[in-house]
C-alpha cells in the first residue's frame, strides 16, 4: 500500500508558479480587505466605483503594454495587435464578463462581510469543473470531483445561521434588541438574524443581493475559463502581454458603456468625482486590482483555473482572521467548519491536481515523465503533453525553436 503524498511538482510546474501562487492569494485577500475598508458607515461608496474599475482596466493596459515594450518597440505593438484582431474580437466575451464580475464585487462587498464573500464565491468550484471538461477534454476522475464537491459542501455550510451555536441569541431579550436597535437607525453589532453591521454574514438568503453573487459567480466561471482557452488554445502563439492589452482594451470599452447606460459617460469625470477617487485608499485599491488582473494571466497561463478556485478557497482563513483582527467582524463556528472543510478539499485536490499546459509545438519530455508517473486518476495527463512556453517573449524570440520553452522541475 502506496503513501499518499502531495505531488507538488504536478501542483506547482516550476519556481515561477509557486511565486505567482503566493502573490495571487495576497492580492486577492487584500483586495476584499480594502474595499471594505474604503466604505462609509452604510456601506456604500462615495466614489463611483465603475469609474474606478474603468480607471483600473486603464492602468492595467498602460502596464500591459510598458512591460511588452521593454524588449520591442512600440510600433510592434500596434502591429500586433492588428495582425491579433480576430483574438482581439475574442476577448470581448471574456472582457464582458470580468466587467461584470469586477463590478458586482463592489455591490457585493457592500452586502456581505469579506469572508462570507469569498466563501459564496467558491460555488463556482463545480460550474468550473464542468466547463474545464467541456472546453479542453480534460475528464476529471472521482477522487478530483469529491474534492471539488468537498468543497462546495465546505462553502454552504456557511448558510448554517450562526445563531444555531448560540442560544442566546435567539432569547426574546436579543430580539427585541435588535429590534429596539433597528428602529433607532443603529447598526446593531451581532443580531439575530445573520448580520452584522448591515453585512450579511450567515451566507445565501432568497433575496437581491443573493442572486447578484450568484451572476458574479457564474461570470467567474466563465470568464476563467473561457480566458485560459484563449491563452493556451486560440492565442496560445500570441504574446502574453499582447493578449492582456486585449484584454483591456475591450473591458475598457465595456465599461464605458456601462457608464453610458447609467447616464453617468460625462458626469463621472467632473472635478468632484475624480477628487473623490484621488484619495489614498481608493488609489490603492486600484493598483492592487491592476495587480491582480495582471498576475492572473500569469497564473492561467502557467497553472490552471481550477487550481486558480483553490488558490480563492485558502485565503478564506487568512481572510476571516484580518477581518476580525480590522472589523472586528466575529467568527463563528460554521465559519470555522466551512474554512477547515475548503481546507481539507483543496489538501484533496493536492493529490490528484490537473495539469493542462499551453498548447505549444513540441513535447516537454518531463513533462511525459510525470504523466508516465501516474495512474488511474491522472490517466488524462497522458493524452495531453506538450511544453509549457515562456510566457514574455520577445518578437525575435517569438520565431526561435523550441529551445526557449520553460524546463518543468
């Protein structure tokens, strides 16, 4: 009888994708950190967050494109970009939907409480497998799919209200508190009923704000995947900067309209909005969000969505802890239960990752070791080998062989 071990060789290709591992997570975490701590008393922003996010897909071009032009000029750029129009036409489904997605986060985040957020947020663990199968023909085996669904059981135990663990709390004296505390116009600090400060904290209710994660969830799933197909399938010969500025460029484009439908094309950059959006902490926000756009290509291209979710699940921990530690936002046990159940999925998930790598000419031969290695529950690995390409390549390199390819460890 074999150990089991954690292959991380499999999980983590190289050096560079443990780095990007760790450097996602933290951006992610702090990304739900900041903009909460970026509300007003109610919630709500005083800046009009789809200017920030047009402003944000904005930066993420400039630094697209800066760091294209290091090695080429700028004129290559353009020209890329217009002999990439067919892919550039592409990118407009995922742009749409990470438009969408980058939106309704702000929405959300001003419903839920940052933990409860990102734990919603993992539903998309399942939708993600299904699509990983559908698009790239990567059959996931049994023990890859209890992992997954481990992990969505682990999120929804975060529906169990809170208040099931404390019988106090369902006293009449606590109710009428919360009452008394309502109809005073206070935000009471922990009612009865799942909330906290006018967060959501106990997970799904049948309400608006429900169905709004639900899309953002979705979208997610989507534009994951449908992103990671372009990078590695469709463009996979596209430099990876070339395909972020069209990635940006479209989002921009989407944006804006969103502007024009809500009336707001002109309005949002009068003097008053951009002095609102100066300030230091939305600032921040902004550039940990273009951080964030810019390291997930580098994760898809290198990794793969699904291991981008389980990235997601283990910053709910880190998570949960800054938001008590800043917001004093409590943990309770169902938190706890959900956090540990993600946690010992994504341990699962360890042991059988999926490995899809970018569809280039040629085969790595370490790469057909390790599939060699396996059995039965990575039988798939076997029938997709193939290098995985540097991902900043120059346009003199872009024509060498095979001897630039990225060396798996």
């Amino acid at each position: 009888m074999t150990n089991a071990r954690v292959n991380w060789s499999e999980l983590f290709p190289s050096r560079k994708s443990i780095l990007i591992f760790i450097t996602y997570m933290s951006l992610f975490v702090s990304q739900g950190i900041l903009v909460t701590a970026s509300q007003r008393s109610d919630n709500s922003y005083s800046y009009n967050t789809v200017l920030v996010v047009l402003l944000t897909e904005t930066l993420k071009l400039v630094i697209s494109a800066g760091l294209y032009c290091r090695e080429n000029s700028f004129k290559s750029l353009i020209a890329r970009v217009i002999e990439g129009s067919d892919v550039l036409l592409l990118y407009f489904v995922p742009a749409f939907l990470y438009c969408l997605y980058n939106n309704l986060a702000f929405v959300n985040l001003s419903t839920f409480d940052p933990t409860t957020y990102y734990l919603l947020l993992q539903l998309r663990v399942v939708i993600t497998g299904i699509l990983f199968q559908i698009i790239f023909k990567k059959y996931l085996s049994r023990k890859q799919w209890f992992s997954l669904l481990l992990l969505t059981v682990g999120c929804m135990l975060k529906q169990w209200n809170f208040s099931l663990f404390s019988a106090s709390e369902h006293s009449p004296e606590a109710v009428t508190a919360a009452a008394a505390a309502n109809a005073a116009g206070s935000l009471p600090e922990s009612p009865a009923d799942g909330t906290f400060r006018g967060k959501n904290i106990s997970g799904f209710d049948l309400s608006y704000s429900a169905l709004l994660i639900l899309v953002q969830t979705v979208c997610s799933c989507l534009a994951g995947v449908y992103n990671e197909y372009l990078l590695k399938k469709k463009g996979s010969d596209i430099n990876i900067y070339v395909q972020n500025v069209f990635m940006y460029l479209d989002s921009i484009v989407c944006n804006l309209l969103i502007l024009l439908l809500q009336g707001e094309l002109v309005g949002a950059f009068t003097r008053e909005n951009l002095r609102e959006i100066a300030r230091f902490e939305v600032v921040v926000i902004m550039l940990n969000n273009a951080a964030i756009g810019i390291i997930t290509s580098f994760f898809l291209k290198y990794m793969n969505s699904i291991l981008k979710t389980f990235a997601s699940a283990l910053e709910l921990m880190f998570t949960a802890v800054l938001c008590y530690l800043l917001f004093a936002i409590p943990v309770y046990l169902n938190t706890i239960l959900a956090i540990f159940v993600v946690s010992y999925a994504i341990y699962l998930y360890s042991l059988n990752p999926v490995v899809n790598l970018s569809n280039t000419p040629g085969a790595s031969k370490a790469a057909l070791n390790v599939s060699q290695r396996n059995t039965d529950d990575r039988k798939s690995l076997l029938r997709t080998g193939g290098a995985r390409s540097r991902a900043n390549v120059s346009d003199s390199e872009d024509e060498a062989s095979g001897a630039l390819q990225m060396q798996e460890v």
